[in-house]
C-alpha cells in the first residue's frame, strides 16, 4: 500500500465532490492543502488530455516532485484524481474501475444530485478497502 | 522568428561576448576618479558596438560582416570565479530593490483573470526578474570548465603622470597579480595586450602624454598603443555633463558624484578608441586565432586517421572518473584548443563551426568522463543548434543532456545546471513552447536555494499562463508556490505580490483546504506587513472554516481576533460567515397571539375560536385583511399585503443560528435591522426602489449599518447576547417594538462577533419565497415591509391556580386576570364563556371574598332573588382547559313534603361515598328555607351569587325553564370534602350538586296546615276556653282549584292510627313519626291528670266558627280559613278533625275529568295543650 494517497472525484464543473486520504502514512494537516493543490494543478492537465484518447485510465498525467497524479475519466466527465507515491500501474487501474462502479451505483440512486458531494457512508468504507486491497 | 532576434539570442550576444582585463595603475585609477567613475565604468558604456561593421572571414574562407558586437570590460582583479554565497548576496539587492515597488501594487486590488489574460509577456515577468536571471548567470563566470569568459586580451593602463611609465606597462602584466586563470595555466598567458596612456588635462598638457606615447611606441609596438585625454573640461558643472552623457545612461553609466569633467570630446575620444580597439584588435585577434585553432584541430583530429588514433589513444589511457580533475586540460591539451576554437567561432557567430568543434569535443569529454565539461559543451552546442534555428530536437536534447549531467555531478554542478535550465527555458519560450518551459523553470528551482528557487517558480507560473490554453490552475499553483519560498527567504513583499496574483484563480473555489490556505496566508502576510484592513479581508474568508481541525480553527480566528484587535476600531462585515444565520429558517412571529399557554393550547382548532366569536365580532360588510384596520387610507392600499404591526408592540422574529467551529464564539448584540418612515410618500419610492434592487447588486443598495441605527426614536430594537458552544444551533428570537406610525421595514440583522467585529447580513427576498406564518394559518408571500399601526389596546388574561382536576361538582374559586399591556385605555370588555354552565363570571366585589367561607349564611342573610342575569352573557375570549372531571358523590335521594310546615320538604338521601358529611338544603326555587336534618354549624346561602347562579345555570340546562309548575322542586347538594386526616388542606372542597325539577312524593296540588298557639293557658273555672286557630291552604296547582273544609266533631280514632305515611313504612332512614307517643311520654312524666282523658274522651273540643267553608283559590296562592274550637278542659289535644275537599278547576272544560282533580283529604294533626291557668 502506498504510503501517501490521496483520492478525489472530481465532478465535471470541477468540484471536489469526494475526497479520502487512503495512504498509510499519518495523515497531517498541512499536507492536505498540499494535494489539493497538487490534483487541483493537475485538472489542467487532464484537461487537454482527456480528449486525446479514448481510454478512460489516462495513467499518470501530472508528477510533483515524487508525487504522481493517475487520473481516470468517466463518460461523463466525472474524474478520479489520484494522488500516490506508489508505481502499481495496474493496481491503480483495478482500483479506478472498481470505483467506477461504486460511483455509478451512486449515481443511479434517484436521491443522488449529480454533481453534488457523495456523502454516502457505505461509499467511503468500500473506496477505502479497495484502496486497501490495490494500492 | 530569427533567433537573434528573440530574447535569448541577444540575451546570448551581450552575455556571450569576448572579455577584456583590465590591468590600471592607481594614479590612472585616480584620474578616472574625479569624474566618480572607475576606469572599467567609464569605457564600458562605448563597449557596446550597435553597427560596428567589421568584415570577418570564417576559417573556410568565407566572408561575412558583424554588426553588433560587444566585449567585455573587466577588472583583472575580478576575473575570478566567486563564492556562491558572496554572488547570491550580491544578487539579493536585486530582489529587495524590487520589494518596495511591490509594496505598492499591494494596495490596489488583486489581478482579475481578464487583466491578467490581457498582459503582454513581458508585463507578467517583471523587469527585475529579468535583471535577476542575468545576474544569476553571472554568478558562474569564470569558470574553468568554459572558455568564453576568458580574457581575450588584456588592456593596460598607465597614467601620463606614473614615473617610468613604460616600467610600469611590465610590471603591470606581472604574473604574481595576474588571475589563477592565467597562473594555472588552465588558459594561454599568450594573450593580446593592448596598452593605453591615461592623460588627465588638468595636470597639464597634452606633451608630456605624447612623449610617453612616442616612448611606448617604440618600444611595445607601434599599432598596440594609445593615447587617451580625458577630464578636459574645466569647470565641474552640472549642465554640460547632463547633455553630454545623456545618450549613456540607459547603458548604465551613471554620475554618481555630480562632478563630472568629462568633456564631450573626452567621450567621443573614448568612443573611438574602443571602437578602434574591438575592430581592429580585438575582432582580428579573435579571427586570426580561430584560423590557428582550426588548422591545429584539423591536424590532430579531423580526418579518418586522427579519429581511428584518437579513439585507440583514448581507450587505452582508462582515465579514472574525475569529473574536473584540477589539471587535466591545460591550455596546451587539444581538447581545450578545441573548446577556445568553439568558443571564439561562437563569439564571432560562426555558429557552424562552434557546434562541429562542440560536437568533436563531447565525444572526447565523454569519453574521458569529464562530465561537467561534457555538459558545457553539450549546453553550447545546444545554444549553437538555436542560433542556427536548426534542428529543435537537438537543440533541445543537448541541453537536457547537459542540464541532467550537471545534475548528475552534484553540488559543483547545480548553478550551472541552472543557467542551462535558464537557457533552455527561454530556447522553449522563443519557440512557443511555454508548457515545456515551465516545467524546466520548475525543475531549476529544484536545485536553488528558497529566494531563487521563487522567483523561478514564478516564472514557470508565467509560462503556464502564457501557453494556450493558459493553464490557469497551474499558474496559480505555481505562484503559490513561489509565494511559499518567498516567504521562507523573508520577502513577504513578494509573497503576497505572489499570492494576490494567485487569488483570481481561486476565486469562489469549491476546494476548501486550498481557499483556506491561500485566503489564511494571503491575509496573514498583510498583516505582517501592516496592511490591516486587506488582511481581515482575507482572514473572513476562513474563519467559518468547519472542515479544518480544531487547531487550525483557532489558529485562523486568534490570528483574526489578532489583527482586528491591533486595528483598534470595530468594524462592519456584510454577510460575516460566523456565526452562519439560517436565512431560511426566519420566521416573522406575529403578535396576534390568542393564548401564551403551551403549544398544545395554541393549535385549538379555528372552529373552537369562530365559533365563540360569531356573537363578538360586529358583523360588517366589509372583509378586511385583519379587523384592526377598520380605516383603510387609501396611501396605504399599496401595502394591502403587507402585514400590520401595531405602534409599541414587539415585532419578532426568529432566526436559527449555527456556529460552524468547533470553538465557542461569543456573539453579542444580536439585533435587526429596521427602517422606519413615517413619511408614506417618500417612503413608497424608497421601498419600491429597494424591493426592486434586491436580487441585483448587493453593494449599492446596502445601507451601512451606522445609518440605520441612528432611528432609535421610531422604533426599539432588542439586543441578545449569547455563546455559541462548539457546532451548536440556536434559535434566537429578535425583536423590533416600532413607536410611531408608518412602514416598518425589516432589513435584515447585525451581530457582533467577540466585541469586536460587526457582522450584518441583509434579508434577502424574492428569490425563495418566505413564508411568514401567522397563527391564523394564513400565508403569504413575505414581504420585509409591515405596516405600522397607532397604539391599540392590548389585554392579556390569565387564571391564578387552574385546577388541572376537580370533582364533579366541586366547586372553585378562578380569578381572571386581565392585564392591558398597551397604554390605551380599555373600554366594553366583553367576555364569552363556551361553556357558562360550569363557569360563572362573579361581580368586582366578590374578588376579595375568602372562599369558601362567604359562602356561608351570614346572621341577616335574607332571602335574596336570585339576580337576573341575561343568558346573552359576554364573554371575552380566553381559553381555559376545563379541568378533568371526577365522579365524587353518588346518591340518591327523596322528597317529600314536610306536614309540619308549609312549603317545606322532607328529603330522604342515600350515599355511597361515606367520607363527605353531607349538609342539605332544599327550597323552592323562588325562595329557600333550610331544614337541617344534622345540622351542626356550617350554613350555606345558596341564595347569594356564586351558588345561585350556578343554580341557575343549573336549572337552565336542565331544561325545563319555561314551564314552572310549582310541584316541581330543585335540590341543591352541598357537601364539604372532609379534611383528610393526614393533611388539613387550608382551601377546604366544596362539592354542590343541583338537581332541579325533582318532585316531591305526593303529588296533591293543596297543600295545607294549621297554623295557631300550640299552648294556652286558659282559667277553667270562669269559661270555656275558645282557641281560634287557622288553617293555611295552598294551591301549588296550575289551575285555580275550589277547595271545601269540614269540620267533624266526631273523633276518628281508627283512621287516626293508621295515619303514618304508605311510604314510611316502606323507606328506611327518616319518617314520619307520629307525635302521639311522645306527648304520652311527656304527659306521663308531667303526671298530668287528664292523660287518660285526652286519650279516651270522644270529642273533647267542638268546633265552633263553622262546619263547612268553601274558597276558592288562585294557582298557586294561599288563602287562610280561620277556624274557632271550644275547649271545656285542660288537655293536650288534637284537631285533626277536620277533612279538606278540593276540586281543581281547569281553565278549559275538556279537561275536567282528569284524574285526581278532584279529591279529599283528612286534617293533619295539630297538637294544642291547653293548661289550667293559676
């Protein structure tokens, strides 16, 4: 498992609407600003990107010094942000479509706002432990 | 683009540029002095040639022209490499110079990405940045590894006044003075000298200059000495230098002094010696040189031969890694020939041959893995694939090759590795490539300390804009992070400059750690520098901040609290985030309560109140929006919708209010904020006005607080202070009393955060409809104006000690207490009981009666009418939870009519609660007599207030009010609740029970009695003894009835025994028990004579008067008979000998044959003692 991770949805206005620290290392303060900046810099990025291939994993966009940012696009336009220090390139893709499906199953709930924070528990416990079991 | 034109190309033509040492005597030192310059200071301004036009030949012969040339004037003593420490210090004035133009971009407002779109390139990386990278790059100069900054030739100068001059020219050039460069044989001593005599002409003429010129010439060569005059101008005035140098000092010629003696022909004299010197020494030198080199090159190392020998040399000397072993190359090794070669052929632009000889020498260096010079030759060959704007991938490949190797050499390398990366990010930005630039700037500020490394990361953010698309996210990223270094290398200036630049990018950004971050520090760093109020500006923006930890939180708001304290004043925030009001949650409480009792109380359904208010209510035409307005004016009908609030009475309103931290905040003064105008016209355009402009521009409507506040004479406003505890929610209910008549205007709220900081949020409608709930139920759509009405009285009642449970029966005593709030008088109070059976509106007296004890039969209590009061009671509405009934007693009971007395009864009780001592009352319903079966004490008067109009309700309910046969009797119960042995309770119970309408057993309509002395005392022995008596009759009928009384003077012994009532016998309790015995008892313990007379004689006494009479009597009247009877002796006797016939009369003939309409009776007994008198 990756000793720094950080896991964000990004809706397709880009706003923040799931956010999880699932590395192992010790979560501080300061360094949550710091990836948000990170992943908030690398949508630039995943800006031009996305529309240069037709796979969704678009493998790792965007690196601060020894941190790398994979991103995943949905159809619609949906992204998952990862921020890690690890390498597991296949890990990271399992981990982005086993997601996916989580997040769809979300999105199908007719009470779910699309574009709105998922605050869904149930969500939060299964994103961790596939972060557990991937990354 | 031509790349000598770009940025880089010129930046490369004036940095790049052959060097010239500079070797001076001090007394030529001095001359230069006088005019406040130094001698390198005073020519370098000429070193730079715009048109110089010198013909130069390549070393293949072709022929081509330079135009702009420059070279390099410099000090011997500094042609040295520095410290990196010295250099950075020398570089930092560059960034502090550029502070305090920073300080005053910081007052105005942050850049909007509209501005920032808009900028030219160069208006994003400021001048002074500029600036810094050259002096960073100069910072390198003089290194051993590069040629380009070694002197090409060197100028000596002697002063026309030094002793010896041509001495001086040699010992000028001695090797112990000379740089390391040069002693350590890393560069050829063997350079071009050029020697140059000094004349001051104010130490006098020019001859003895001349002399010396004479003398040089023949001795150091003709074509290598000059003369130089200068300070000709005699007077030191401000003027002529001003003009004269006027076209120098953007090239940075400055007089520092003020005195200058530099005449124009002493400058255009230095003019043409420079120019002399570059053209025809200089330049020359440089071709004659390279031609040299190249011969050289070509012999040892171009051609199949020389390569096959050099690679089987270089492989067999295994050189080990020493990356700049100290004399590896000397000037005489090939490989530094070859890197002169390069490097002069780039000086004079021939590109081409720079990059062949560049490219022959990366292979060896490689070879030898010399790898810091590998990478100076990779970076020039790099620059020279630019210069000939060929080949973009080499370009670039090279300087990454060089950039990744001075990396790779460690510490030694990294300054270098930043000039390449400098280089190689402004290669990228000339081509476009802004993106790739970026990332290189980013990657140099890596290896620099925190002040370069930030000015760097700026210029990476610049790049990230300047590429299309701008890439707005990683600007601002960058620049934050520039900020960051900054402020680590103590230039809050420019951090904040950084930062503000920043901000646009995350204006209303919905990630919250980053808004914090930047807001907190932003607004911190202007606090430092004591830009107070652009500092809380910022610091608002985080100090709702729920998603940070509980340290932070209290970082953010002591750090506010801080800087708002250190400004000294309070000071208004609109929409102040702390604490958060619930907008949504406003409720406007109407003060048309019908009831302050509990909520239970309040939801009484509507039809409870109608239905009491229907006979209230005056019935009018008209409906009204709310009856108080019984005068519309017709101003007002545009507020029609608008509520109506009442002068002098609260307006409230409730609010929810939430403390988003986790620390508790004192919030102080929380009040609304009212307008109030009496005046309705100017008000309507006001208010119309404002109502329009609601969902537009907040700023311009918003009326700051101090104003609003000024209208204490119109209206109150209630002021609440509490604390919020951590995450807490309140509701607070605010309050606005309006004094005058007018429009009442709610505007909204204004609190105070820790005494120091005045938050005030407007309503805000129009958007989302806001219901303001009456209590009628009635919605509207809300609307901030109330209409303000003058004073109305206002009451308030309430009742002292409401049972919550009471006996059936049981009788209490309620106060009604009725309050008027208002200060106007209150006139027809009307009140209205739903249910006026069990509650009896006393009199105004009766408030100070000690219940239950008035109750009770006062001495002169006489018999009272029950007061007439009207059914059409008026009640003002209040609503009292009648209480719980309990069942209390149980009984049953009989009456009949008393023989003894006229219109008493007799009533027969049972019960089956046995604790309650039971007193009983009966009477008519017209007047009362009491007959106390037990009677010990307590009377009750029924006939007063309280009971008898309880008994009256009581009889109205029951239903039979209209008819009023006289037969039919009420009965009313009072009992008296025990007290309880285990506690006296000092309000003793009573409990009445009314039944009404009850007959009595018998049902003969005439009723009648004997009335007459019942002891005589007569003298027997003179006369008989005549006793005139009466005999009471009484119609209880409702029709007139005859009535016949006969007298019989025969005794009816028989019948007389069985006289006791049918029904006696029957009923256990009380009955009728015949006199008879007693008196015998009496009689016999008397020991009177004539018990046995009385007893047996026939007929003792004779009726005399008359034998029959016939009356007749009215309903329900009462007609005496008087009636005389003779008696002979003294005796007890009873006259009961008489018999009563009556016939009652109906007024209508049909129905005469109704049963017992005619019937009789026999005389009730009537005992009279008649006594011998003495």
């Amino acid at each position: 498992m990756a000793s720094t991770a950080c896991f964000v949805i990004v809706s397709k206005n880009d706003v923040p609407i799931y956010e999880a620290e699932v590395g192992s290392a010790p979560k501080k303060e300061d360094l949550a600003y710091q990836h948000q900046f990170i992943l908030h810099a690398a949508l630039d990025v995943v800006q031009d990107l996305a529309w240069t291939t037709n796979a969704m994993f678009l493998r790792s966009v965007d690196r601060f010094n020894d941190l790398v940012v994979s991103v995943y696009v949905t159809a619609g336009h949906t992204r998952f942000m990862l921020l890690h220090d690890s390498r597991s390139d296949d890990g990271i893709k399992t981990f982005f479509q086993d997601v996916h499906d989580l997040y769809i199953k979300i999105f199908l709930n007719p009470l779910y706002l699309p574009g709105s924070r998922i605050t869904s528990s149930h969500f939060d416990t299964k994103v961790r432990a596939l972060a557990r079991k991937y990354l | 683009m031509d790349p000598l034109r770009s940025y880089l190309g010129r930046l490369l033509l004036e940095e790049i540029t052959p060097v010239v040492m500079v070797l001076t005597t001090p007394l030529a030192e001095a001359a230069c002095r006088k005019s406040g310059l130094s001698f390198v200071d005073m020519l370098s301004p000429f070193s730079l040639f715009k048109k110089i036009d010198v013909p130069v030949r390549t070393a293949s012969e072709v022929p081509y022209r330079l135009q702009m040339f420059k070279i390099r004037m410099v000090y011997a003593s500094d042609v040295r490499k520095e410290d990196y420490e010295v250099a950075d210090e020398r570089i930092k004035p560059v960034v502090s110079e550029a502070n305090e133009k920073a300080l005053l971009d910081l007052l105005s407002d942050p850049p909007q990405l509209e501005d920032v779109l808009g900028k030219p390139e160069a208006e994003l990386c400021p001048l002074w940045i500029k600036k810094f990278n050259r002096e960073l790059m100069r910072t390198l100069s003089f290194s051993e590894h590069e040629t380009f900054d070694h002197p090409v030739a060197c100028l000596l100068v002697v002063s026309s006044m030094d002793k010896e001059p041509i001495s001086k020219f040699v010992d000028l050039f001695n090797t112990n003075q000379l740089p390391s460069l040069l002693n350590e044989g890393i560069m050829d001593p063997q350079i071009l000298k050029h020697y140059l005599v000094l004349h001051d002409q104010q130490d006098g003429p020019q001859d003895i200059a001349v002399n010396v010129l004479a003398e040089m010439r023949s001795t150091l060569g003709l074509n290598d000495c000059k003369l130089l005059c200068i300070n000709s101008s005699t007077e030191a005035d401000g003027s002529n230098p001003d003009n004269s140098w006027l076209p120098y000092k953007a090239l940075g010629l400055e007089n520092r002094e003020g005195t200058c003696f530099l005449s124009t022909d002493d400058l255009n004299e230095i003019k043409d010696f420079m120019q002399d010197f570059a053209s025809n020494h200089i330049i020359p030198y440089m071709e004659q040189k390279i031609r040299v080199l190249n011969q050289q090159v070509a012999t040892t190392r171009k051609g199949f031969r020389n390569q096959i020998k050099n690679l089987w040399w270089r492989k067999r000397d295994d050189v080990p890694e020493a990356p700049n072993g100290p004399m590896q190359y000397t000037f005489t090794s090939i490989e530094s020939q070859i890197r002169v070669l390069g490097d002069f052929a780039f000086m004079l632009r021939d590109y081409e041959l720079a990059l062949s000889n560049y490219r022959l020498l990366a292979t060896d260096y490689k070879l030898d893995k010399a790898w810091k010079r590998f990478a100076g030759v990779q970076e020039m060959s790099g620059l020279c694939y630019f210069m000939l704007d060929q080949s973009r991938k080499d370009a670039e490949y090279c300087m990454e090759n060089a950039f990744s190797t001075y990396l790779r050499i460690g510490s030694s390398g990294q300054r270098n590795a930043t000039r390449c990366g400098l280089w190689w990010a402004e290669m990228l930005k000339t081509r476009g490539q802004y993106r790739e630039a970026s990332s290189v700037y980013f990657r140099v500020s890596n290896e620099e300390p925190s002040l370069h490394s930030a000015i760097l990361l700026e210029q990476a953010a610049s790049c990230y804009l300047l590429s299309s698309p701008p890439m707005l996210r990683k600007y601002g990223f960058h620049l934050i992070l520039a900020g960051n270094s900054y402020y680590m290398s103590d230039q809050k200036q420019h951090a904040v400059r950084a930062y503000r630049n920043a901000l646009f990018v995350y204006k209303q950004n919905p990630w919250s750690y980053i808004n914090d971050h930047v807001h907190f520090n932003v607004g911190r760093w202007y606090g430092v520098l004591g830009i107070l109020d652009v500092a809380i500006k910022h610091l608002l923006e985080v100090i709702a901040c729920s998603h940070q930890s509980l340290i932070t939180q209290n970082m953010f708001l002591s750090d506010f609290f801080h800087y708002v304290q250190s400004m000294g004043k309070k000071f208004d925030v609109y929409k102040l985030q702390l604490p958060v009001f619930n907008m949504s949650s406003l409720r406007v409480i109407h003060e048309d309560h019908r009831t302050y009792a509990s909520d239970a109380d309040v939801d009484v359904s509507e039809g409870t109140w109608q239905e009491l208010e229907v006979e209230l209510i005056p019935s009018s035409s008209v409906v009204r929006t709310n009856w108080l307005d019984t005068q519309p004016k017709p101003s007002l009908r545009k507020y029609k919708d608008s509520c109506v609030c009442v002068a002098g009475e609260a307006v409230k309103v409730n609010v929810e209010l939430r403390n988003p931290l986790q620390i508790p905040v004192d919030v102080s003064g929380i009040s609304l904020i009212c307008q109030l105008s009496t005046n309705l016209d100017a008000l309507s355009s006001d208010v119309s006005g404002l109502t329009l402009d609601d969902g537009e521009d907040k700023v311009n409507t918003e009326p700051s607080v101090s104003i609003l506040e000024t209208d204490e004479d119109n209206f109150i406003v209630s002021k609440l202070d509490i604390i919020l505890g951590g995450g807490e929610i309140k509701i607070v209910q605010l309050d606005v009393t309006p004094k005058v008549e007018g429009i009442l205007k709610l505007v909204g709220i204004s609190w105070t955060l820790s005494n120091s900081v005045v938050g005030y949020q407007y309503f805000e409608f129009g958007a989302q409809k806001k219901n303001k709930k009456g209590k009628r139920g009635r919605r509207r759509s809300f609307n901030n104006s109330l209409v303000v009405i003058k004073g109305l009285p206002k009451l308030t009642g309430s009742i002292d000690c409401m049972p919550t449970k009471a006996f059936a029966g049981d009788l209490q005593l309620l106060k009604l207490n009725l309050r008027n709030h208002s200060e106007c008088a209150v006139k027809g109070i009307k009140m209205k009981i739903s249910n006026p059976r069990f509650v009896i509106p006393g009199d105004s007296p009766d408030i100070d009666l000690d219940f239950p004890h008035c109750l009770k039969k006062h001495m002169q209590s006489e018999i009272d009418l029950v007061p007439h009061k009207s059914t059409k009671e008026n009640f003002k509405g209040l609503l009292f939870a009648f209480p719980q009934v309990l069942p209390s007693l149980d009984i049953s009971f009989a009456i009949s009519k008393s023989s003894s007395r006229l219109q008493e009864y007799i009533v027969r009780m049972d019960d089956f609660e046995a604790d309650s001592c039971k007193e009983a009352e009966s009477g008519s319903y017209r007047s009362d007599t009491a007959l106390y079966p037990g009677s010990n004490g307590d009377v009750f008067d029924i006939a007063r207030p309280p009971l008898a109009d309880f008994h009256f309700q009581e009889r109205y309910r029951q239903g039979k009010l209209a008819k009023v046969p006289c037969s039919l009797l009420d009965f009313v119960l009072i009992s008296k609740a025990a007290g309880n042995s285990s506690k006296p309770s000092p309000d003793l119970q009573l409990l009445s029970h009314h039944t009404c309408h009850c007959s009595a057993l018998s049902q003969s309509p005439i009723w009648w009695l004997m009335e007459g002395p019942r002891t005589i005392t007569h003298d027997f022995s003179k006369s008989y003894c005549e006793v005139s008596i009466q005999l009471v009759i009484h119609n209880s009928a409702a029709y007139k009835s005859s009535v016949r009384v006969v007298t019989s003077d025969a005794m009816p012994e028989k019948s007389q025994t069985v006289h006791p009532h049918d029904s006696t016998s029957v009923q256990g309790g009380w009955h009728d028990v015949s006199l008879e015995n007693d008196i015998k008892a009496i009689s016999s313990a008397k020991g009177t004579r004539h018990e046995k007379q009385s007893s047996k004689s026939i007929s003792p006494y004779v009726w005399c008067s008359l034998s029959s009479a016939q009356i007749e009597l009215q309903p329900d009247s009462c007609s005496r008979v008087p009636l005389k009877v003779c008696i002979f002796a003294p005796g007890t006797y009873n006259f009961s000998n008489y018999e009563l016939q009556w016939k009652v009369l109906p007024s209508k003939e049909a129905q005469v044959d109704e049963n017992g309409s005619s019937s009789g009776g026999p005389g009730h007994p009537f005992y009279v003692t008649v006594l011998q008198s003495v």
